[in-house]
C-alpha cells in the first residue's frame, strides 16, 4: 500500500520552548492512522505544521504528500490538495445554515451570484453521504454537537477531501454518536479517503485504527501496525508515558461524615424557552470527604442542574431549596454560591473556564480577588505566591505563572481551572467532565487531586460522560434521564450494566 503522507524530521520551536524534536509520520493511502500521546506531546502542532496554520519557514523537516515536496503557505494550499483538518472546536457560524456552512468559502457561484439552487442540491448530497437527514436551511444553533461534527465532516467532503484530519473528533458526543462517527470513519476508508485520528478515547483508537503513532515529549516513540494484531490500551498506554499504569484510578479510603450539601425538589424550565421543563423535583446530596458521582446519557440534565445550582448560571423559573450543614442557604446569585462554600468546575475550560489570553498568574486569583487584595488593591507579591503555590500543588507544566493559559496543554488548562475554584475555599466541588479531552496520564492526576480533596474533607460532585470513570473514582453514583433522578447506587454494586439498565427502564416508564 502506497503513502499519501510522510512528515520528515519535522522540527517546531517556540521561544523558550522546543515544541516537536525530528518527528517523523508516515500515512498510508486509504488507512485510518491514529495519533496519541499526553496533553502536550505535540500532537495539535504536528497537525497544524501539516495543514499549513503553521507556515513553510516557521518550522524545520518535509511533508511530502503524494510523492510531492510540498511547503503550505496558508491552510488554503492544504485544502486546495484535500488536506482537510477538522479541529475540536467545531468552526461553524451558528447563526447561518446547514447549506452556507458548509460552502462558506467555498462558494457555488455562477457570474459572481450563489446558484442557491446548485448548493441546496450539492448539500443534500452531501448530507446523505454523512448519513445526516436534515434540511439544508435548518441553522447550526438548533442542531446538537453530534450532528455539528457531521456537517464538519460535509464541510471537508464538499472541498474533495483525500486525507481527513480530526483532532478529538468523539470529545464532545456521546456513545451513540462517537459510534456513528466511528462508522463513517470506516465507511471513508472503504472508499479511500485516508483519515488521521487524533483521540484520548484508546477503546476507539483500538477499534478502528490501522496504525497508531505515539508522540511523547515532542518526539515520535513508535508506529504500531494494528492490522490484524490487537494492540491493548495498556500496550497504547506504556508507550504514551513511558511506564507501565496497572491501575488507571488511584486507591482511596473513603472517610466519610456528615452532609454537607443537600439539595431538595429542585426545578429549572430552559433558559430561552419557559415553557420547557428540564430538571424535575431532582434532590440529592454529598457528605463530608465523599465523592458523588451523576451518571447519565447526553441530554439528561446534568449540566443544566449543575449550573443552575451554581448561583442560577442557567435556566428560569428555578425553584427548590439547597442546605449547606443542614441550614437553607440563598444560591440565587454566583457571588453568594461562591460565599456559601459552592464552586463549579464548568466542562467547557476554554469558553467559560478560562481567560485564555491572560496568565496562569491571574487565572488562578480571578475566583477570589480579595484573597490577594490589601484595601482593594491587588498585593502583586501575595498574588504571586498564591499562584505559584497552585502551580506547584497541582503540577502544572508551564515556563512560569506568567506564561498564557491559551498556550497550555488541555491537562494543564483544567488544572489551572481547579486551582482558580480550590483558591476560592469551597466546602464542595461541582466537577462537571473534569477529564474531557485530556490524556490517561493527566486523568490520572486530576483523579489523584479528587482523591485529595476528598481527604481534605471536601465534598466533591462529579459529572461524566464515561462510566468507568464514575466507577473508578466516585464513592455514590446518582443516575439522571430526561431531567430526573431515576436512580442512586454505591459503587461497590454499580456497573456499566447496571447504570444503563436503570436509564433504559426509566426511558420506558416514561413512555
């Protein structure tokens, strides 16, 4: 089988930092190839030196493609050649529709006039191919993120793709959808579009891979060869971090106290639209130095609850009580969530997470200006100390405290995060997708400050979208559907079985 692609030697500095060090990638025509390594390993930079966001000049080594030295100016003479690149942050207009999307750019014009008609038509086509059966007028803001990633995929095939770059492409969807992600990933191999796929999901990269390439620290470690052998998650692993991981999620004894949050018959109608009903007469709670975990399958209401016990950050028409010690305390507002012991880790770091344009220094103290004030001033030392001590707590790989969140790894972004919310001295933790789009290696960190936390006393509530996870780390799994508690059960007696069985008979109760 030929190659469509060899990178060579590929070398990318930035100030103070070497980013890739002689990396080497080699792509076969009409193959799935896989890419994986730690946050930080170099992965997004690779991707970007080959679609050309990083220019010919700006970086050392060759990209031959179709047996062509080729030196991209600009991700147009990429695509131009059908290298399409499909980023983690989905780059759609949401206020246009499906059809302008997905030529935007590209547009289907006759003397310098879009043939309305010509694009509606190709769009269908286009749709059909992906497998999405949506009218071509329908706008990108009323479609979920599984469909979103679908017209990306439309968007790629409607420029003659022949190879398809995802960067995390499953991050964001839930089981049903990353399957039929998967699917067409297969179904575009039948029909020799080569892909590159970038994913923490190793279950997925097992599954559909015909080479996987590790990169650790910036450096190629190996390209493994799946055909027709099974290459483990723990094989993926060992060469990603370099050691063996013979347990995933750190041991913890559980000790357990007294409820610290208690949430009783609470209610949220949409934000936008009164009229629905998303959260329903849900009550819960979590003790002191318990992990609670809130299972559930997209769409379920975890997050909508979450922020909207989070000082009302969503919805309308909230009602119900929340207790801190057993005393009713006002959530009404952020400011007095924050004061009554609550913070919320929110799953998107990036939009509401973060200020990616500013430093780690001041990431870490937003949450708590007073902490780092003397009579309404900011103390430029204490604020140092503060952050540099997070910075060391939390082992946060960067140049300096000073150094731009935008320019961190996702491990270390949500790290910087958990350090803004622990510097704000909440009772509990809301964590809603802590791990979401970082390594094993990061996840296993960021497991290992729950546990902490959980020592400390802390109650910590955590939403996730992988069930083995909940298993791994939580102590009490509540289950949600349609807005609803439907279920509540001790790790020691969850499984995947067990929560998916209690979700499916709820889906039929309801019918």
């Amino acid at each position: 089988m030929s190659m469509i692609l060899e990178m060579r030697g590929i070398t990318k500095t930035f100030p103070g930092v070497k980013a890739l060090s002689n990396v080497n990638l080699a792509v076969k025509r009409g193959e799935i190839h896989a890419v994986v390594g730690e946050n930080g390993a170099g992965k997004s930079t690779l991707m970007k030196v080959l679609s050309g966001v990083y220019p010919h000049g700006t970086y050392d080594g060759a990209i031959v493609y179709e047996g062509t030295e080729r030196q991209f100016r600009t991700i147009a003479d990429s695509e131009k050649i059908g290298i399409i690149i499909i980023h983690q942050e989905l780059a759609l207009v949401p206020l246009l529709s499906i059809a302008e999307n997905i030529f935007l750019g590209n547009e289907q014009a006759r003397y310098g006039v879009i043939d309305w008609h010509a694009v509606t038509a190709r769009t269908r086509t286009l749709l059909d191919k992906v497998g999405l059966r949506e009218n071509p007028a329908t706008l990108i803001t009323n479609l979920g993120i599984g469909k979103q990633q679908l017209v990306e995929i439309a968007k790629a095939l409607a420029k003659e793709v022949k190879l398809l770059i995802l960067d995390e492409p499953t991050a964001s969807l839930n089981e049903s959808d990353s399957d039929a992600l998967l699917q067409l990933l297969l179904e575009f191999k039948r029909q020799g579009i080569s892909s590159i796929l970038i994913s923490h999901k190793l279950n997925e990269i097992s599954r559909v891979a015909d080479s996987i390439t590790i990169l650790r620290d910036g450096s190629t470690v190996e390209t493994l060869d799946a055909r027709g052998t099974e290459i483990t998650e723990d094989r993926i692993i060992k060469g990603m971090v370099g050691r063996e991981m013979a347990d995933r999620y750190p041991k913890r004894e559980p000790r357990i106290g007294e409820v610290l949050l208690e949430v009783k018959d609470w209610n949220v109608h949409h934000h936008l639209h009164a009229e629905r009903h998303l959260i329903r007469d849900v009550s819960l709670n979590v003790r002191r130095g318990e992990v609670v975990g809130i299972a559930g399958l997209m769409g379920a209401g975890r997050t909508e609850f979450a922020m909207s016990v989070f000082g009302r950050a969503y919805g309308q028409n909230i009602s119900g009580k929340a207790f801190m010690h057993g005393r009713e305390v006002d959530l009404s507002t952020i400011r007095k969530a924050v004061a009554s012991g609550l913070a919320y880790v929110t799953e998107d770091r990036k939009q509401l997470g973060l200020v990616l344009n500013s430093s780690i220094l001041h990431n870490v103290t937003l949450a708590n200006l007073p902490g780092v004030a003397k009579r309404g001033v900011i103390d430029d030392m204490r604020e140092l100390a503060v952050a540099t001590g997070y910075r060391r707590q939390l082992n946060i790989r960067s140049s300096s405290v000073y150094q731009e969140a935008v320019n961190l790894s996702g491990g270390n972004q949500q790290k910087v995060v958990l350090s803004k919310w622990l510097f704000s001295g909440p009772e509990v933790l809301i964590l809603d997708e802590p791990t979401r789009g970082i390594d094993v290696g990061a996840k296993y960190e960021i497991y290992t400050i729950i546990n902490r936390l959980a020592e400390e006393g802390k109650g910590v509530i955590m939403i996730s979208s992988e069930m083995p996870e909940l298993l791994g780390v939580c102590d009490r799994i509540y289950v949600m559907n349609e807005g609803r508690i439907v279920g509540e059960m001790p790790a020691e007696e969850a499984s995947q079985e067990a929560i998916m069985r209690v979700i499916m008979r709820s889906g039929e109760k309801a019918q």
